[in-house]
C-alpha cells in the first residue's frame, strides 16, 4: 500500500519532498478510477485503491483525517481541516462512490462518518440551541 507524493518530476520520476495531502491522494484516486473506466485498464482502478488503502490505514475513527501527509512514512501530521486544502478529501470520497455506481460502499461511509464528526465537532448549544 502506497500514498503518492506530491511533487514527481515527469521525466526523471525525481521525488521532491515526502508531504502531499489528503485532498491530492482522493483527487488522484478519483481521476485514476475514471481512467480505468475511459481506457478498460484495471491497473489505474488497482493503483488508486491501494493509494486508498493506505489513507484508510492512517484514518482517526472520525474519518476527520489531517490534512498533510507524509507520502514516506505513510502518516498524517498536522492540523484537520474541513475549509481550505481538505474539504475537497470529503467530496472526492462522495465523488468516488457515485463514479463507482454506488457499489464500493466504503467511500459513502467513510463520508457519513466525516460529516457526522463534523457536525458533532462544530456544532454547540446555547440556551438549548444549536448553532
């Protein structure tokens, strides 16, 4: 199981870096699963469900996960954020479920339970209302 980095020079394969981000490994398995579909090549639907694979080794039991990664070492640093660079992570799991005809169940709940901790987290009551 592997997560992609995120800097690869094309021509050479150089790795610059070990840090990408949630948001690109989803990004990247999105796209590479709609490649196996246009082209009937299982490999690109393969390489993403390991790149998946690996995020869900690394993922909180809140789904909430962080938004660096270490592509090296195969962990998630820092902060978690639902706005800026790490909302995109949620809708692409969302995404990945309806590119797969609703049959890989595990991205719908993986984002149910995000969202879920989401509003569970933000959420807080004043005088019995919620806001």
């Amino acid at each position: 199981y592997c997560i992609p980095f995120g800097v690869v020079h094309a021509k050479t394969g150089a790795i610059s870096g070990s840090d990408t981000s949630a948001s690109q490994v989803a990004s990247l398995g999105l796209e590479f699963k709609y490649l196996a579909v246009v082209t009937g090549e299982q490999r690109f639907a393969e390489a993403a469900n390991r790149a998946q694979c690996a995020l869900e080794r690394i993922m909180p039991s809140n789904a909430l996960i962080p938004v660096n990664i270490n592509a090296a070492t195969r962990t998630a640093e820092g902060a978690i954020s639902v706005g800026a660079l790490g909302d995109s992570y949620y809708e692409y799991l969302l995404k990945q479920w309806l590119l797969t005809r609703r049959s890989e169940s595990r991205f719908r709940d993986w984002y149910k339970l995000a969202v879920d901790s989401m509003i569970e987290k933000l959420t807080f009551y004043i005088d019995g209302t919620p806001y």
